[in-house]
C-alpha cells in the first residue's frame, strides 16, 4: 500500500504542466493563429502564460471574464496562446521549427503575463507586461486599432 501511494505521489508531481488560456476565448496555438492572421488579414493578440502565474489567473478572472472584452478581442484579433515555458514544438508559416519557450524568448516574454499585438508578419505593434484589467484592455484595442487603421 505504501509503495502504490508513493507511486501515486511522484505521478502527481512529475506530470506535465499546462499552462491554461482564459475559458471562452478561441485561442489557437501560435502557429495556427499566424497562418490564420495571414489568410484573414487580421492583428494577432499573443497572450504568454505559464503554468501557475498568479498574475495570469488573476487578468483571466478578472478581465477576460468581461464580455465586452470577449467581443472585442474575439471580434478584432486572431487569438494565439503561448505556454511560455512549454517545449511543444511548432511549425510556423516559414517553415521554421521552434518551441513555445522559444517564441516567448523571441518576443521577451520573460515574465508572465505578457500580452502582444502583432502584424500578421509577427511584427510587434503593442505590448502589455502584467496584470490587465479590464479598461487597460480595452484601451489597448483602441489604440491598435487606431494604428492599424480600424481593421476588422
């Protein structure tokens, strides 16, 4: 009995974890939503998490729930969520191969939360570092969609 509860245990420990996007939301992974933006013509929003941020479930909670906000984000952008510690591997639409850690290095997601608007290129347009409230998303979209001319 001891020994099935010790193996119990370290399988609880050891399994993997995920990193988990906001409940509601169409978020592809990132090379999906690359191509997707690409076909669609449409701003990327990159949301790098990780597995236990804090700071992650707390803008979740308290931002991402607001439907206006679904609306808007679900409306304006192709949604990407990118494990920011995570070794899944992706193709992107050049050809290349590399891992969600990876891409979060490429784009500084050295901490979590990080929100990006991006070309459908992957060029960065605007970023976010932290925890987002409601009305500092919001006011994000506003300002991108200002800069990219009002796309939808």
């Amino acid at each position: 009995m001891l020994r099935y509860l010790l193996v119990l245990s370290m399988a609880l420990v050891f399994q993997p974890a995920q990193a988990d996007a906001p409940e509601g939301y169409p978020f592809l992974s990132f090379d999906e939503a690359m191509q997707q933006a690409r076909e669609q013509d449409k701003t990327l929003f990159v949301y790098f998490g990780r597995y236990g941020c804090g700071y992650c479930e707390k803008t979740n909670k308290e931002a991402f729930s607001d439907e206006t906000v679904r609306q808007v984000y679900t409306d304006n952008y192709v949604l990407a969520y990118v494990d920011s510690e995570s070794g899944k591997r992706l193709q992107l639409p050049s050809g290349e191969r590399i891992t969600e850690q990876e891409v979060g290095t490429r784009y500084d997601a050295f901490v979590t939360p990080v929100f990006t608007f991006m070309t459908p290129e992957g060029e960065p347009l605007k970023r976010l570092v932290g925890v987002q409230r409601i009305e500092d998303l919001l006011d994000a979209d506003e300002k991108v969609q200002s800069q990219i001319g009002g796309q939808s």
